[in-house]
C-alpha cells in the first residue's frame, strides 16, 4: 500500500491523542488518534465502539440504520404459535436473534428439541447471550454460503426449517434448503429502515476538517442511507475516504457506487477491527 492510498492526515500512532505518553506501547493502541465513523443502529453500536476505544481510535456515532418491528406482526405471530413442529431454527443476525427470541417470548416458550443453527459466530454469540449452549454455526466466515457448507446442513429432506430474520434480504439460504428437499419458512421478526432523525450537519463538518479518517458499515443498507444521508455535499467525502465492511458482497456494492477503498476482511465476517489496523499500521 502507497502513501497516498492512505486517508489523508492520518495522526499515525497519535498517542496524545488517546491520553497516551511516554513508555505507553504503540502496538496497544494502533488505531490512536484515528476517527471512525460508525453507522451501526444505536442499540448495536456498544461492541464496535468498545473495540475502537480499546485500540485508540475515536469513534464518531452517525446510526445510518434503524430497527423496526416488522410492518404486520400477524404472519409472525402466526408462524409462532407452530414454532413446535419445525425441527430447525436457522438465525441469520444477532438482532434476528435478539428480536425473534424476544418475540417468542411473548407467546410461547421455545420449544424442546428444536435446533439452533447461527449464520456467524456474532450471532451464536448473541444467542449464547440468551441462554442457548447448543447452537450449529461456521468455523469461519459468516454467511449463507458457510453456513451451507457443513456437513449437519447436507441432508435436510423432509426437515422443516425456520430462518429468523429481516424483512427481505438474500435468499440464497433457503433457495438451497429448498433445492435439498427442505420444508422452508420465514420468520420475519423486524425491518431495517432509515432513522427519523440524523444530525447530518456535523458529520459534514468532521469530514470537511479531516477529523473523519475512515467509515464502517455493516450492511449494504446501511450504506445506502448513508449515501442518501450525507447528500450531494457529503458524497465525495464518503468516496475518497476508507471503508470497512465485513463482507466482500458490501464491498462490491460499496466500489458500485463509487467509493475508492473499500475492504473486507476475510475470511468474510472476521473482525472488521483487524482490518482496520492492518491498514493503517501497514508499512
């Protein structure tokens, strides 16, 4: 990576900028001085920003997504009240997580021998948070196409699938469930849809005095209201300025639209903080 890849005026390892000062080791705070925007929905954002702090950065909150309940609870509800006759309950986020479970809650308790399946370790981690210890998921990545590929997902004729999730989204999951002779329904527990209220103003401003150094998202929606967010005056700032996604689907969607730089780590679904420090350490 050259020089001038790098976002411009990057304090590198900027110790005083995080408290840091004589005899404080540089490798502990690699990202020290560095300003992140993070675009994840307020109630998702903590972890992120936790993560950032503990390598130096300053994390700049702009939530370019919100969470919703779904637009008609019925078809939810109704699918719940049956919850006992599927055998495999796939979770493909951890707010599916977090709101499918919540949502089970109100009606029902869950049911005795039905499995657990996550798409990334981030969601067996939120539903190990819940109370779950015996949950399917990836060694590596965190999509679809790994969780596809174990050996547990094979042989699933005849075997009646739930997939908790968003309102819309990839169906690449189910089309394959499908193909391999699986019963598949949808669990529709929320929707993704922009904030009512954004402070756009002083994003522009971080930007226009370089204090914004590199941008995350998680989602290519989220990036679609940033986008639409930051407006004609904010555009060529989110284009020149690194991106960090934890998908190479994001990324591509990202570069469509005409962002510069735009990275994911990989395997898919890996630390996005990783490879943040990989390229701004990176000599």
């Amino acid at each position: 990576m050259t020089p001038s890849s790098r976002s411009p005026g990057r304090p590198k390892n900027d110790l005083a900028s995080t408290g840091g000062g004589p005899g404080t080791d540089p490798s502990e705070v690699p990202l020290a001085g560095l300003g992140v925007l993070v675009t994840r929905p307020r109630e998702q954002a903590a972890g992120l920003v936790r993560r950032l702090e503990q390598l130096g950065a300053r994390p700049i909150l702009f939530p370019a997504l919100a969470i919703l309940p779904p637009s008609d609870p019925a078809p939810l509800q109704e699918l719940l009240a049956r919850l006992d006759r599927f055998d495999l309950a796939i979770f493909i986020s951890p707010t599916a997580a977090q709101r499918g479970l919540a949502a089970v809650k109100t009606c029902c308790s869950w049911p005795k021998g039905l499995a657990m399946a996550a798409i990334g370790q981030g969601t067996a981690q939120a539903l190990g948070a819940l109370g779950f210890t015996q949950i399917l998921e990836p060694d590596d990545g965190a999509d679809s196409e790994h969780l596809l590929s174990l050996p547990e997902l094979q042989q699933v004729s005849s075997r009646h699938v739930v997939i908790f999730r968003g309102e819309g989204g990839r169906e690449t999951l189910a089309e394959a469930l499908r193909a391999r002779g699986a019963q598949v329904a949808y669990a529709e527990c929320y929707r993704r849809g922009m904030p009512e209220m954004a402070n756009t103003s002083s994003i522009l401003e971080s930007f226009r005095t370089g204090d914004i150094q590199a941008v995350t998202a998680y989602s290519s929606e989220t990036l679609d209201n940033l986008w639409q967010l930051l407006g004609d005056a904010g555009r060529p700032f989110l284009m020149k300025t690194p991106l960090f996604v934890p998908h190479p689907r994001i990324a591509s969607h990202a570069k469509a639209l005409g962002v510069l730089t735009a990275i994911a780590p990989l395997p898919p679904g890996a630390e996005l903080t990783a490879s943040l420090v990989e390229y701004f350490t990176h000599d």
